[in-house]
C-alpha cells in the first residue's frame, strides 16, 4: 500500500494529507454505503453536501432513474401542444418512451410509446397530429384513446384479446400551461406532489405568457450539479454572472423551502450596466422557483423561462430551456429574441463551471463540502428529498430481491 508520506507536501497539514491519501482506499464499495455515507438529518449549520460518490457512481444513477424519475411527476410537455384532438408529444422519461395525446372526445392521455405486437414505437415523431397512432414496424393501428383498432395479416391467432392489447396507459395531468406524467401507478396527485407551489406561483399569472422560443444544451456534468449551482442562493451570481448580478439587489436575496419546492428570489433595481440585461430583465421583484426534482421556473415582468434537466447518464445531462413572453406578435420579436440571447449567456456562464465541478468530484483532493447557511438552505433541501427517495427505493428493491 502506498505510504502517505507519498503525498508529502509542507503546505499541507498532516491530517488532510492523510486524508487525501487513504480517499480511494476509503471510499464506500456498495450503494448502502455510499447512501449511508450522507447525514440528512444534521442541521443547515452543521450540514454538507451529499458525497462525491453521489454524482459519479452509475449505480446511484441507475437508483435515481428508478427510485427519482420512475415515481415523480415529470414535465414532459405545454399544455399548447396537445390543446387540439390528435395533437401529441413523444419522450422519454426515466428510460421510458411516452406519448400524450388528445383524444377525439377532448380527453389528455398518456401511453407508454410501445406497440403491443414487438415493442416497436408507435410514435416516432417528437411532437405533431394524427388521426391515428400508426405502428411503422408492421402497421398496428391504435386509436387516440390507445386502443388496438387494426393488425394487418392477423387471421388465424387465437386466444388474442383485442382489448387487452391496447397501449398500456400512464398517469397524466396538467398544472398551469404545463403537462406532467408519473409512471408509478400509485403516485399522489400531481397538486399534491406540488403542494405550496401552486398558491405560490398563482399569483404571477404565467399562464397568460405565450411560449416563444427553445434552447437545449448537452453538459458534461451529472444533472444534480446543475441543480446545485441554481439552488446556491445566488451564492454564484456575483461571481458567475456579472450582468445578471447587475439588475439584482443580491443583499435582499431570499431563500424560501416548502414541501418539495425552494423559491429563491430577489428585488430588481435599474442598471445600465449591462444593456442588454437591464433592457430584457424587468419588474420589481425577479422570481426563481425550483420543483423537485428536475424542474425550474424563472419569473420576471412580462417573461418566463423553464429549465428542464434530464440526466443521460452519470456524467452528463441535457438541460431544456423554454421562454415564454407577454407578447410574441412581430412587434415583440426582436425584444424577445434579445431576451432569449441574455438567457443563452447565463446558461453558457454556467455550463463551464458545472462541468469544471464533475470533474472535480471525481478528485482524491474532495469528498463533500459544507453548505452556506444564508445562501444554500436550497440545496439542503434538495439532498434530503433525494436521500429519501434512494434510502426508500434501495429498501423496496433489496425487499423485493429477498
């Protein structure tokens, strides 16, 4: 075994040269460990983050992707997009290809995007309308409801039920302008799953925004990084984003926890500072919501934005950005463009700095660190709403092996 003193450095004290030498040696060998390794009950002023391990084991993501994804409401469309019968949209959710429909009778319903005869996709345009959900593989038909209606060359089967071979149904329901899903069947309410950030956001009236516009970036970072860096309490911003920062009062911060949602939010004051910022950021007061586990909801006067993080797998993520404005005829165009291109800036500001975070994670040198009490009561949050769904699903998987 290497010897500690192989890392000998005279600026480094004895105890963390120790440290950094026995980290791999130490580190935990099964998920048990690497969950039980987290302390989600220490108050914020004794608090730290939840382990490197966290970010960068596959076994945690794979967890995630079940005990996370695979039970919680996931955003998966607008309301605008399947406003109209025969309007859907296909994705994925926790590895799962989904689509929401329209039905002929007014009704929103979801399917797992499956043909029942050899597990072909249904759908496979991203969003669109049809009459019908045709299977390209052998040409199964299915109604917008999700029944079997058609299965060319299919005389002679026998014991096949019609009936029992529609698409298999998901949970589905909407909240504002916005399109949710569950997987777990048994799943409470999507109001319920929301809870105080129904009230909370009510009063913004975000759904008299209009969409506009959509970016997606691809980072090379685990998707709770990135869910860190927005819920540091603006801990970043004067550092990170100095033309945002510009338009923010950063003293009068504030950072708010209810149920499973944080609310961070700030007064604005008019700057020139930056041009473009203080044009296209406006209002009294600029609202960041965050909804566990993926979901944020940016407000200011007359705009919103939503960041969706999609994790692909335990070192990158895909963030989606939608802008919503006030107004989107042609006179608005060049102002919400301006707008957008003020948001690409913060998320390419950001985008370096959580990869230069994944890579450090994986570091011999760090193993967690401590939280800012004033700034990072958010994040707090998050890491025990994600303990206690890995500690519950680890116990109902090991549960179910015995």
């Amino acid at each position: 075994m290497t010897s500690a003193r192989a890392f000998s450095d005279p600026q480094i004290p004895a105890n963390i040269e120790l440290d950094i030498a026995n980290h791999h040696t130490t580190m935990p060998s099964s998920v048990e460990q690497i969950l039980s390794s987290y302390d989600d009950r220490a108050p914020l002023a004794r608090a730290s983050t939840i382990p490197a391990p966290w970010y960068v084991d596959a076994r945690v993501a794979e967890l995630e992707r079940l005990s996370v994804f695979g039970k919680t409401w996931r955003l998966v469309a607008r309301t605008d997009q399947v406003k109209e019968p025969g309007q859907f949209v296909a994705t994925t959710v926790a590895g799962e290809p989904v689509v929401v429909v329209r039905g002929n009778d007014g009704v929103l319903r979801a399917f797992f995007n499956v043909c029942r005869h050899h597990a072909a996709a249904v759908v496979t345009q991203p969003c669109g309308q049809a009459s019908l959900l045709h299977c390209p593989y052998h040409g199964w038909n299915y109604g917008l409801d999700g029944s079997l209606k058609g299965m060319p060359e299919f005389e002679g089967v026998e014991d096949f039920d019609r009936v029992k071979n529609g698409l298999v149904p998901i949970r589905v329901e909407t909240w504002e302008c916005f399109v949710f899903i569950n997987l777990d069947e048994q799943a409470a309410p999507l109001t319920e799953f929301l809870g105080g950030l129904v009230q909370r956001v009510a009063p913004l009236g975000i759904g008299n925004l209009h969409y506009f516009d959509r970016r997606s970036y691809n980072i090379n970072c685990n998707w709770k990084v990135y869910v860190d860096n927005y819920l540091d309490g603006g801990y970043h911003v004067p550092h990170l984003h100095k033309g945002l920062n510009s338009v923010l009062d950063y003293k009068q911060y504030t950072i708010e926890n209810e149920d499973r949602y944080c609310l961070q939010s700030s007064p604005m004051v008019s700057c020139t500072e930056d041009a473009s910022t203080g044009a296209t950021r406006k209002g009294d007061r600029a609202w960041y919501f965050w909804q566990y586990p993926n979901l944020m909801i940016n407000c200011y006067e007359g705009y919103m934005d939503t960041n969706l993080v999609i994790p692909v797998d335990v070192d990158h993520c895909k963030v989606i950005f939608d802008f919503y404005f006030a107004g989107i005829g042609e006179e608005h165009r060049e102002y919400n463009k301006q707008s957008v291109n003020v948001g690409n800036r913060v998320q390419e500001e950001d985008l370096g700095i959580c990869e230069d975070v994944q890579r450090g994670l994986k570091s011999r040198a760090y193993r967690a660190g401590r939280l800012s009490v004033r700034r990072e009561a958010g994040e707090q949050l998050f890491h025990r709403l994600l303990a206690a769904d890995l500690k519950n699903g680890l116990t109902t998987s090991t549960a179910s092996a015995d």
